[in-house]
C-alpha cells in the first residue's frame, strides 16, 4: 500500500471545509494513518516550496500557508498518490472538473484547498518532512476485503 500527504490549507480550516474533505478521502476507501495540526512557518515552507521559490507567487503562497494552521494527513491505499491527486484535481482550481475537491470547493490557483504529493518519491520525501515513524498508526482495516481485490493488498 502507498502512502501520501495532504495538506489541508488554511483557507480550508478558516472555512470549515476540513471535516468534508477528510471525509470524501474517506469515503473513497483511503485509510487515514496519521493527523496533526500545525502552524507552517517560513523555514518549512521555504524547504516545502523551494521548487517554487524564485516565482513571482511564492511570498503570497507562503503568506497564505501562514495565514491559519494547516491539517497534515498521511492517507493509505493502492496507488493512494495517484488516487489523491485526481480526487484533488487540477492545482488551478478554475480548471479543476466539477466533482474535484478543487473543483467543487475553490476558484484560485493558491487558495486551493489542499496541497498533494506529486509522485511516491516526493510523498515519501514530504511525509518524513512533517511526521516521526512514531506518528504513523497501523491498524488493520475490516473493509479492505471489500475495497480491494485479492493482487491489490
């Protein structure tokens, strides 16, 4: 099983959206392994974002990632990165489908709900950023018989 990082933004908090996109993950059979909440300051981000740095955008990225606390979730499943970022959608929210969590809940290219990890290589990279091998629960799931077939456990 895969697993991958949400970020939920603090655009996302400061509207009370954070309980239905944690529950949409939920409802597509993705198994939340770890939570917490936390205040981003400029270190981290620098760090996070540093592919991002030298764009015109990236002070008021950072300001808004600032802004509020953010939700950091690790999810688990089957291809659960790629999973993640289709149920996200595209990262400008105006050119996210309908039935997207961006689609359905943003309209900007920055405030847009939740930040992905892109590939598994950068969700391993990302988790290990905000979370300890102690932060991770492993716990059985009963419904796993009836999310997935036999080759895919």
């Amino acid at each position: 099983m895969e697993r991958t990082l949400v970020i939920i933004k603090p655009g996302t908090l400061q509207r009370g959206l954070a309980g239905e996109i944690i529950s949409r993950f939920e409802k597509r059979g993705l198994k939340l392994v770890a939570m917490k909440m936390k205040q981003l300051d400029q270190k981290i981000l620098d760090v996070h974002y540093a592919h991002l740095k030298e764009k015109p955008f990236f002070p008021w990225l950072c300001d808004g990632m600032m802004a509020a606390p953010v939700i950091l979730c690790c999810w688990e499943g089957f291809e659960a990165v790629k999973v993640v970022r289709e149920m996200a959608g595209a990262t400008n929210a105006r050119k996210a489908v309908p039935g997207t969590i961006r689609g359905d809940y943003s309209m900007s290219a920055q405030e847009n709900i939740v930040h992905t990890s892109d590939s598994l290589e950068n969700a391993a990279i990302e988790l290990d950023r905000f979370f300890t091998p102690e932060d991770y629960c492993d716990y059985p799931s009963p419904l796993n018989s009836y999310l997935y077939a036999p080759d895919e456990k």
